[in-house]
C-alpha cells in the first residue's frame, strides 16, 4: 500500500491507552490499511480535547478495553481504499470525528456522515489519533486549502466546530444577546464565533479572572463572575431589561443551568453544550420553559460546518492562530495530559505531533 511517499510502513508509533491497567504508554502497533470506501491519513497533528482526559483519568468509560485516543486531527491522506474517488494521496485533509455506521436506513440510502443516526466516534468506537497515521471514512474529511496551517485546521476539529455547531442549534441571529457559561477551549471559541454572527451584546461567565480576560480579548462585551450575588440583575441592565436571547451552557452543573435560565428573556433558547449535564442534580425544571422559551441539548458537529470554518478562516472571516498554546510530540503525551488537567484559563489547545 503506497502512501504519498512511496510505501505505506507496516509498523507506526501511537499512543495507547490501556482503560483496565490504567497505563499510557507509547508504543509500535500495525499500520492501519483502508477498507474500500476508506482512507488513511498520516497525521499532521492531533489535539488534546477534556473529554481525552476524561476517559484516560476515569471518570468516563471508554468503551474500548485498548485503545488509541485523539479525535481532533489533521493531516495528509496517504491511502484510499478502491472506491473512493475524492480523495488522493498528498491531499491536506482535516478529518471529522465521527464516521457513518454504514447499517442504518440513512447510510444505507447513500447519506454520509450528517445523514448517520448511530454515527461511529473516533476514540470511542475505533481508534483515534494520536498516531503516525490514522483510517476513516472518505465521508469524513474535509480538505484543506494550501493557505491554511494545518495546525490551525486541527483546531477547526472539535475546539470550532462543536460551538460552532452549537450555535447553528440555537438558530443565533445578529443583534441577538448571548450569554456563555464556561469558558475554557469551546467556550471561548463560541464567544469568537459569535462576535462573527453578529450577536450583542456578546456576555462571558466564567469563575478564573484569566479566562474572563480572553474572552474579552476574543470578542465578549462584558465578562462576569457567575459567582456574583448580583448576576441577574447585572444581565438584564446589560440587555437593557430584555434578557438574553440565547445562553449556552458549557458547564452543564444545576448552577450554571439554574442561572442561564433565569435571565433568559421572552423566547430565548438555552443550549446546554456536552453531556456534563447531570439532569437529576438540575431537577425537573430542565424538562419545563416558561415564557416560551426553549431548552435544547447539543452534542458535537456536522462534515458541513467543518466546511464552514475551513472556508470563514480560508476567507480571512475567522483567526484561530492564537488557538494553539503549544505543539508536543506524541513523546510527551504525559505532560500534554498534566497540563490540561491544571487548566488555568488561558489554554486553548494543545496539539501532539507525530
């Protein structure tokens, strides 16, 4: 099998993660080789996203005894399998997490992967990537213009893409008052992106004084302490009586919740972003809206809005340069890990490269 150039190795370096020792480790493993509508990708970089953490430290289950994390990734496509036409080795890709199940009514109707109802998630249900190279389906990538660093594509992956997803969930509008709770990789990027949209006022909420102040400098109008007595009246003087029109929620705690809701004013949607919302700790008022106003859960993103983003930066629309706090190679995976886990609110995205 040849790659861009020449033969694809038999063996690679990839991190594993061994979810029932609890190890990480480093290790040479079997080069992965396409199926006949897939392609494989030798790996430019790969970010380091909380939910990586989450899984490796425990306190989600991968569903994957061994398994090789990573789901943020750019690179060059090395190999296709015989029926995928689109795509040629040396090809900039960024690849989407997710890949279609290719068994229910929508795959099997020729949809892709914003069509799949029980969409295949790197990391989760195969392995991910931080690797040397990596397979996915020809469906789930999307190229990448020569102007664009592909550093910067990584971080379209997941970091852009879920608020950007997020923001097309709560159907944003210009003039539009949104509130953000949470402001660490996809938080700060939804306050970015929705100064793109037009929305205003743009309001910041997050407990670390530091994140406040790059929310500040990546678009916020105002950046408050959730944990200030007076927030709600705050916000409403902010909107001028009106509340807001949408707040997303990025903690996903009965606080953060309680609060988002509570300034929300006259058909405004809450979306709370992630699966970190724990429903019984929130009560029976997440199931109930008041004023007409909505409460909608959003998980992850679609091909075409990493489309969007890599044709708004592309455009000069959207500038992720200042996204990526550092690039390790997969070597230091341990101190990429450490570093995420001591967040201190000035830490976007880290990247490994092979």
């Amino acid at each position: 099998m040849r790659d861009e150039n020449g033969w694809l190795p038999a063996t690679m370096q990839a991190v594993r993660f061994d979810s029932v020792a609890g190890t990480l480790t480093l290790d040479e493993v079997p080069t992965p080789t396409p199926d006949i509508d897939e392609v494989v990708v030798k790996i430019v970089a790969c970010g380091i996203c909380k939910s990586d953490v989450n899984r490796i430290d425990g306190v989600v289950r991968p569903r994957m005894p061994v398994y090789t994390p990573g789901h943020e990734a750019a690179g060059v496509v090395a190999a296709v399998g015989e029926r995928v036409v689109r795509w040629a080795p040396g090809d900039r890709v960024v690849m989407a997490a997710g890949r279609p199940c290719g068994e229910c009514a929508t795959c099997r109707g020729g949809a892709g992967s914003d069509g799949c109802t029980d969409l295949r998630m790197m990391a989760i249900h195969y392995d991910g990537a931080w690797a040397e190279y990596a397979v996915t389906s020809a469906t789930s990538l999307v190229a990448v213009p020569d102007s664009l660093p592909m550093e910067q594509a990584t971080v379209l992956s997941g970091a852009v893409s879920t608020p950007y997803g997020a923001i097309d969930t709560a159907r944003l509008r210009p003039a539009e008052a949104v509130g953000v709770w949470g402001l660490g990789g996809l938080g700060t990027h939804l306050v970015q992106l929705a100064r793109v949209c037009g929305a205003s006022p743009i309001i910041a909420l997050d407990t670390r004084p530091a994140a406040r102040e790059l929310a500040l400098m990546r678009g916020a109008d105002i950046a408050l302490d959730p944990a200030n007595t007076r927030l709600e009246s705050y916000i409403k003087a902010i909107t001028k009586g009106r509340g807001l029109d949408v707040a997303f929620d990025f903690v996903g705690r009965a606080r953060s919740f309680s609060q988002a809701r509570t300034v929300l004013g006259d058909r405004g949607r809450l979306v709370v972003v992630g699966t970190s919302l724990d429903v019984d700790e929130a009560g029976p008022e997440f199931a109930l809206t008041r004023n007409n106003q909505t409460v909608v859960a959003h998980t992850g993103y679609r091909v075409k809005h990493l489309e969007d983003l890599v044709e708004l930066v592309e455009r000069g629309r959207l500038d992720v340069s200042a996204s990526i706090s550092a690039v390790l190679p997969l070597s230091r995976v341990a101190e990429g890990l450490q570093r995420m886990r001591e967040y201190d609110g000035n830490l976007l995205r880290l990247l490994l490269r092979p």
